[in-house]
C-alpha cells in the first residue's frame, strides 16, 4: 500500500476552506485534491518530480524515523531526492498515540509558517497525514471541529464509532 502525503497550498499557510469538494484523482493510489490541498500515497520519483513541476516546494514527513529508513532501504531516499529536485525537506517524525499532541502541531506549524508555495505533508498510511490538516484547520485558521471532521472523513480519516451505531455522533473539545 503506497503511504499518504497532503499537499497543501499555503502562503504562511492559508489552506483552502473545509467546504471544498473532495476530487479523487487518478494520478495514483490514494490521491485527493480539495482546492489546493492533496492527500495521496507515498510519492513515488515521478509523483515528486510532477509535484515539483506543479510548484512544491516544501515536502513535510510525518513518518517515524523507523518508516523513514525502511523505506530509503527499500526504495530511495526521499530527503535526498527532494532537495535534488530543489524543493525544501522537513521531518516530523510522528510514532505511536504519544505523537499525538499539540507540540507536534506546533512543529508542523512552525515548519510552514514562513513558508510561501505548495507545500507536501505526507505520512505512512493517511492518518497523521489527514489528523494533521485537521487540527490545523481547527487550531490556526479558526474552523470548527465539525467542518474539519466532515473534510476529513471524505479524504482519510476514518471514524467508524458513529457507523456502528448506525448514525452520526456529536463530539466536542473541553
């Protein structure tokens, strides 16, 4: 399964809306596109190069550092290959329920917040990837929790708690 990556259009990191559609694009395995923002699969050396030709210029990695070196192993090293392609290459190295916090939301905030361009973020399986934006959304552009769980849930996130009950959920933040 080819891990996922969320393309954001950002200048100091303006993302699109949680009103936008979800468009499911053929380009490979697991890519979405709403307004500037893409979720998709591990990219592979032409996914970057046409990401690059699309005006990336900064590629954020949410994978552990174990995933990271597995996959360098297995396929190339994305950190060396990106900065071939002339595009900026950061690491937030995201394992385990204890990664899930607001420093690492600081991180990755802090990471695009002078950035200008598109911009890659990208996990092993959509999920950090997609909580990612969310959090995002909610944190530092003011959407409500209830907009960006509705654009999640068309991209990767999955919450299957209100499925077996047969109906929608409430969930707040205290």
């Amino acid at each position: 399964m080819i891990a996922p990556f969320l393309l954001i259009f950002c200048s100091g990191l303006q993302a699109s809306g949680p009103d936008n559609e979800v468009v499911i694009l053929d380009r490979q395995d697991h890519l979405y596109r709403t307004g500037n923002i893409f979720i998709g699969g591990q990219p592979t050396l032409e996914t970057l190069q046409w990401l690059k030709d699309e005006g990336v210029t900064l590629v954020v990695n949410l994978r552990s550092l174990e995933e990271t070196e597995e996959f360098t192993k297995s396929s190339f090293n994305e950190e060396k290959v990106v900065r071939e392609l002339g595009m900026h290459y950061v690491a937030i190295p995201m394992s385990g329920p204890n990664a899930y916090n607001p420093l690492t939301l600081m991180s990755f905030s802090e990471a695009v917040k002078d950035h200008e361009g598109k911009l890659l973020i990208h996990c092993g399986g959509a999920g950090r990837a997609t909580n990612m934006y969310m959090a995002y959304m909610v944190r530092y552009e003011g959407v409500a929790v209830d907009q960006a769980l509705k654009l999640g849930r068309q991209m990767a996130f999955y919450f299957p708690f209100g499925d077996l009950l047969g109906g929608q959920i409430e969930i707040s933040l205290k």
